[in-house]
C-alpha cells in the first residue's frame, strides 16, 4: 500500500474531515496544532460510530455473537497496527491508553524489575515530559541515575553526545523519534546500535515520529516504540506499546485485573499469554477500531506521500515565515519535520496565540510539555505551528498575514 502512485490531493482529503467545514469566528479554522491533536477523518468517525451502532460487546469474554465480532475486530486493528510499524508478531503491540501509558509501562514493568542503585538511564533534553517523569519516578524507586543528552542551539542532538553517555552502566536509552518542539529527527538507528552494544534497551516516544514517515520498528532495532493514537487521526483514549516478544515475555505485568490472566487462586496467580498479559480491564475497544481505521486512511493516501506533502509544506511554511522581522525559530535541524515553533520580538507566545485565534488560526502556545527543552533555549515558552495531511499552502498564508497583524498590534 506504501507509496502507491494517486497524487496528493489536499482538497480532497479536507473533504474527509467535518471539522474543518466548521467556522471559528466566522472564520474558515486554520488548524495548525495537529502536533497537539489531529483532527479525525470521517472513515474514523464512522468506524467508531459502527463499533456501537452494530457489533459492540466486551472483548475475548462471551461466547455470544456480538462479543465474537467485536474481538475480531479489535484484533484485527492490532494486526493493522502490527503491519503499520512492521512488528514482526501481532503479540508484540500492547493496547494502552496513550503514548504516556505505554511509556510507563516499560518504566514500571522492565524498569522496576531490572533497574538498581548502580544503574543509568539515558535520556535527551528534548523529551516530551511523558518520556521524562516515568523515568524520575522510576529513578526515585530504584536510585538509579539518569544522564541528559543535550541538544545544540539548531536543535540537533548529536550521535557522539549519545555515544560519550551510553556506559555498559546504562540499561535504558529512552529518547523521542521526532521533537515534538524542534522537529528534529533523531538518529534511532545509529543511537539503538551503540545502546545494544553497551547491553542497554532502547525505548523509543514514537508519539511525533509515526505520523510523519514510515516506521519499521524491526529495521530500526529499537526494543520499545511508543505512540498515541489522537496524533495519527485516530481516536483519543488509544496508544501503542510495541516491545520484542523476548523482552514482554519475561517482564511482570503492569496492572492487574480481569482478562491478563491464566489462573487465579488465593495463593497463586498464572499469567496469561501476550498481549492480554498487558491489558487488565476492559481495553478502548471502540478506540482500537477506530485507530485500525485510522491506519487504513493513511495507507490509502500512501505515507511517503503524506511524509512527501508536509515536508514541502513545512518549507513553503519556514521560507513565509522568515520573511517576518522578528520572528525567532526554535529548532532549525536538517531535515526537520512537522512543526515549526517560534518566537516573536514584540509579543509573548500566550498574546500571539490569542490574537491569531481571531482570525481562525488554531496554534498552541506554551512550554509544550517540554520545560526542560524551553529551558535549554532561554525561553518560558514558545508558538508552535504543526502540520498535517490535511493542510495547505493557503493555512500557512494565513498564519503568516495574522502573524503580521500581531506585529502592528504591538508596534
Ligand atoms: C503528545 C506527545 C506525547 C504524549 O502522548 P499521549 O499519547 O497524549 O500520551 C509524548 N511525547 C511526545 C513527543 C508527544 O508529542
């Protein structure tokens, strides 16, 4: 389904999302805070709409009907998911709620189980504080130590910083695929063979990463890869653990509760089977569904296309937005993707993101879960503009003349 030869066509793929026929303010909804939330396409909406219009009961339970058809399909969207990032068993993709529960799941379960006083953990500056407060709690239960790769002023965090941080001490790399602040695409690769050659496990925040290019977990080597599904247009409520079937198989489950076991007594519990060995309780069954039919929507277009389409679109983006005096880029990496956070001379982010708002442009101001990385550059915030699928060049157009309407409002 990759790369398959339809041209990308943003009107019509605009078509697919109701939400942006909606007006704000009278205006046409500029939505640039995708990196925040996308928007849903109606094949997503209607998925879930059918889940509880026609085949909705519990999971793996009943012997009925409707909790056949519903397993099947919440097994089929694990499946989806499994092809969608190339996992090499279906086992491997743990359901969760979100980037940030699959990432403290590792935390808790591998963590806590082979993490001690003399151990490290190496983390960036750029995290996201969902691939950053797991580690601490982490850290103050077991008294291990964690150790920061910085990033350089273009945001650009360098394989030999890795390399001069990863010891045969450290047992966890947990680093972001892509910033959610900078854009900046890490190395995973490179940095995932140093870690494995120092005896360490590589979790990856995909959270920015899958969205935005094709993920191959299996040619990436990584042992984690975490994401949400509210970012990949799928429903809020969903996330994604992928762990190699080694590794989950001989780690202790995360929670406890109905549906991860094998046999319960008073004295001795079994265990079940992967994945349901991770997923006590009633799982985001709708959610799933919703994030399979989320997948689908994006094979069709194709992700090459779509990496394709917004990497253009990010440059049109950068080329209008240096042409305003002023206005200062946070993150300015080769081969960035997605995003473009800012500031401006004459205006703190919480002003210019109100003003724009009344003409339509949705953009998130603030620290963008990363206070460490805002920090790092001297600011206490930051405007981000994020992209996807479904913006054009007009979107960037209007963010760039509201950016100029901020400037006279200030002069
Ligand atoms: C959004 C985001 C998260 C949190 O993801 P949830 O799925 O909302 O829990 C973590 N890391 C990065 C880089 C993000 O952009």
């Amino acid at each position: 389904m990759i790369g398959k030869t339809i041209p990308f066509d943003a009107a019509s793929i605009r078509n697919d999302f109701p939400i942006l026929k909606e007006e704000v303010r009278g205006k046409r909804l500029v939505y640039l805070d995708s990196a925040g939330s996308a928007q849903k396409p109606k094949q997503v909406i209607d998925a879930v709409k059918h889940v509880y219009e026609a085949e909705y009961s519990n999971v793996h339970r009943g012997l009925h009907y409707m909790s056949e058809q519903t397993s099947a399909r919440y097994e089929e969207a694990r499946l989806k998911v499994a092809r969608f990032i190339n996992a090499e068993f279906e086992q491997e993709i743990i359901f969760t709620k979100g980037t940030t529960e699959s990432i403290n799941l590792v935390a808790n379960s591998f963590g806590i189980k082979n993490l001690g006083p003399e151990d490290e953990i190496v983390l960036t500056w750029a995290e996201h504080h969902s691939n950053i407060i797991p580690w601490q709690l982490l850290r103050d239960q077991v008294g291990c130590k964690i150790n920061v790769v910085p990033v350089d002023d273009d945001g650009v965090i360098r394989l030999e910083e890795f390399e001069r941080l990863i010891s045969k001490k450290t047992k966890i790399v947990a680093f972001c695929h892509v910033s959610n602040v900078l854009g900046t695409v890490l190395p995973v690769k490179e940095v995932t063979k140093i870690a494995h050659a120092h005896g360490a496990v590589v979790v990856i925040d995909g959270a920015q990463g899958v969205v935005h290019m094709p993920v191959d977990v299996q040619d990436l080597g990584v042992d984690f890869y975490a994401f949400g599904g509210h970012k990949v247009y799928g429903p809020s409520g969903i996330g994604v653990l992928y762990g190699k079937r080694d590794l989950l198989n001989v780690m202790p489950p995360y929670q406890g509760g109905g549906g991860m076991i094998n046999t319960v007594t008073f004295d001795k519990t079994t265990w079940a089977d992967l994945p349901d060995k991770f997923e006590a309780g009633t799982p985001p069954i709708a959610q799933a569904i919703g994030l399979g039919a989320a997948i689908d929507y994006m094979n069709n277009i194709g992700l090459n296309k779509i990496a394709e389409y917004e990497v253009d679109l990010l440059e049109y983006a950068t080329q209008r937005l240096s042409g305003i005096e002023g206005l200062n880029f946070i993150g300015t990496a080769p081969g960035k993707v997605s995003v473009l956070s800012f500031t401006m001379d004459c205006a703190h982010p919480h002003d210019i993101a109100t003003i724009i708002d009344q003409n339509g442009v949705a953009v998130r101001a603030g620290h963008h879960c990363a206070q460490p990385l805002m920090e790092r550059f001297d600011i206490p915030s930051a405007t981000r503009a994020s992209f996807g699928l479904y913006n054009t060049r007009e979107d960037v157009d209007i963010l760039a003349t509201s950016l100029e309407k901020v400037k006279e409002i200030f002069k």
